[in-house]
C-alpha cells in the first residue's frame, strides 16, 4: 500500500508518542520536502525548545519507513504549484506526491485539502479515521486506551465537533466487540 501523509498526522501522533502506529498500519509514509521541513521546522530556525515528537519523526526517517520524496513529473510539479496558491505548501505537494506515486491514500487533516484531493481523485483518511484503522488491527487493545489517546489529541489541538467526538467512541466500541468475537 502506498501511502502519502501531510505533516498535521505526524506532528498529532508524534506529540502522543504513538507516531509508531503510522509505521504498523502503513509500513512505509511518504512525504514531500515541504512536509519534512515543516516538521523539523523547530530545528531549522533555531527554536531553543525542540518538541520531542521531532525526535521521533527523525528516528522514524533514518528507520527507512518515513520517506522523503518529491513529485519528479512536470504535470505533477505543476499541480503542487497550483494547489499552492490556495492551500499550504505541505499539503499541495503531498497531494501531487499522492497523485505520482498514485497512492492509495493520503493522510490529511485540513478540510479544505482534504476536499480538493478527493475532487482529484485522490483517496484520503482523517487522523480519526487512522485511529479507528488501528483499533480494527487490534494496535489500540481496548476502549479505555482509545479514549486516552483520543483525548490527548484533543488535548493537544485536535479539533473535533462533540458530535463527531461522541459518534467515534461509538464506532470504537462496535469495533472492539467484532475484534473480540
């Protein structure tokens, strides 16, 4: 499967500790330059307090299973360029990236991203959608330590309607029970 991740999925579960749920799931992430500056952007400009996720980012990068790679094809470059006027440089090229490598999905948490890669074809997960995916590999063990980690995510900047919040702790425990079964 290939998979192509924005930076606001990492950043999330780097800041939890469970950025290692990305590498169970998906084996290998892809991410553009742009995606990779903006994570370690705290480095690069000399921040005097480094967020320990980006420890875990750099780990996972040397590890081989967060990849580096940018779109190669002119029409894909362009794509990146155009979607660029309108969305953060991270997201437009991993877009494009996802549109190269024709991805199977791209991680993507900003609405208007999202909306503008499905428009193009391409297949896109929520953070919460990955987290439900972990909680069917049987990664997350029970509905206790999905709530944990839900809350830490919101916690730490997950915005999420109490609709939606309350529906995804439903979904979770129907899930659960069919793992238990």
């Amino acid at each position: 499967m290939i998979v192509v991740s924005d930076t606001a999925p990492l950043i999330f579960f780097g800041k939890i500790n469970k950025l290692s749920i990305f590498k169970e799931l998906y084996s290998v992430i892809y991410i553009p330059t742009e995606v990779w500056d903006e994570l370690i952007y705290p480095i690069t400009s000399n921040q005097k307090n480094i967020p320990v996720d980006i420890k875990l980012e750099i780990e996972a990068r040397e590890s081989g299973w967060l990849v580096v790679k940018d779109p190669e094809k002119e029409e894909n470059k362009d794509i990146a360029l155009q979607l660029s006027r309108n969305l953060g440089l991270g997201e437009a090229y991993a877009i494009a990236l996802s549109k190269e490598l024709d991805a199977e999905l791209l991680l993507i948490n900003d609405k208007k991203a999202r909306k503008i890669a499905m428009e193009m074809g391409v297949n896109t997960k929520w953070i919460t959608d990955v987290l439900l995916d972990a909680a069917k590999e049987k990664l997350i063990k029970n509905y206790q330590e999905f709530k944990e980690i839900l809350s830490n995510l919101v916690e730490i900047g997950l915005w999420i309607k109490a609709h939606d919040y309350n529906t995804l702790l439903l979904d979770v425990k129907d899930i659960l029970e069919e793992n238990k079964l």
